[in-house]
C-alpha cells in the first residue's frame, strides 16, 4: 500500500483506492441499495429505496463523526465499485464496526475487497490508533468469512437465527481483530 492522502482523505493501494464518496457516486449507490441480491449478502433488507434519498443517505453519513464511510475505486480514482467503513466508532475504548461490500458483481472474487479491507486496516491500527474491528457477517457467508480470516479476524461469537434472509432465518458470526492480531497476521 503506497500512499496516504489525508488532505483529501485517499488511501492508495496497488488496484485500488478508497476515497471519500463525491455526489457523482450516488447513481452507483442508488444502484446498489437497491440490489437485493446485494443486501442479502451484506445483512441489509431489500427495500426499495428513492433517488433523493440516496443524497440524504450520503449528508448523514458524512457528518457522522463517528463513522469513517469510503468509497472503494479502481486505481483510476474514478470508477467506484464498492464502499467500506468503520462505524461506532468509540473514540475513547479505541473501537469500531467494520462494513464493506463491493457493489459491482464483475469485480467480486478478484482481491479487490481484500486489498480495500488491508487499506483500511492500516488506516485503523496506525493513523487513527483504533485497538480493536470487528463485524458480523452471514455464517453462509463463506467468502465473506474467508476474506476475514484472510486478514486475521477471528470468531467471538454466534448469533443464533439472527437475520432473515432466503425464506429462512440465518445464523450470524461475530468476528474480531485486535490491534495486536492485525501486527500479527498483516506483518509490520
């Protein structure tokens, strides 16, 4: 991972970047907010949701101060195909709630998330000097789950029959990746 870009808060990697979501990224989230294949996959319910929603959606969740919400793009800084973040974030405990998902389906599977979660991580552990990620996670979720562990996450918990999805209710992981574990399994 080659650069960070705080005045315009850019994480460089080698295929991608993340970057702070511009107004001209709204069609791609309106796109995937209402991609209920998507939302199955990431634990979100598939309702429709409006346009002008998406603008508001994206104003709150700027001025959240305790959220840390990125675009992830391609290395051109111009094609976006998914976001991630760090939620609840408690500034005082030093921790936060991990969410990622790529949006575009043709860029799933070829360690682009991975690149974007690894991008993220540094960002976390070494320039906001959080101490503890975690997440949770559909435990059907298999690649998802790879992609964590992959990263040094491990399982805290289970939640039983959590989250409906598919006509059913699933079961959902806690996962967790402290400061420590990150040094471990990412090599500093």
């Amino acid at each position: 991972m080659d650069n960070i870009n705080k005045q315009r808060m850019v994480l460089s990697g080698y295929q991608v970047c993340l970057k702070t979501l511009e107004d001209q990224d709204l069609e791609y989230i309106y796109k995937w907010k209402n991609d209920w294949g998507l939302a199955k996959l990431i634990k979100a319910y598939p309702l429709p949701i409006a346009r002008y929603e998406i603008q508001e959606w994206l104003k709150k969740n700027h001025s959240d101060k305790n959220q840390i919400f990125l675009g992830i793009y391609l290395k051109d800084y111009v094609s976006i195909i998914g976001v991630i973040r760090l939620k609840y974030i408690d500034w005082i405990s030093r921790n936060a709630e991990l969410g990622i998902y790529i949006g575009e389906d043709k860029y799933r599977g070829r360690g682009l998330g991975k690149e974007a979660l690894k991008l993220l991580l540094i960002y976390a552990f070494q320039e906001i000097n959080l101490y503890k990620i975690n997440l949770t996670v559909l435990e059907s979720n298999a690649s998802a789950i790879k992609l964590y562990k992959s990263c040094g996450f491990t399982k805290e918990g289970l939640l039983r029959e959590q989250f409906w999805v598919n006509g059913k209710y699933e079961n959902v992981l806690l996962m967790g990746l402290l400061r420590n574990e990150y040094k471990e399994n990412l090599g500093e």
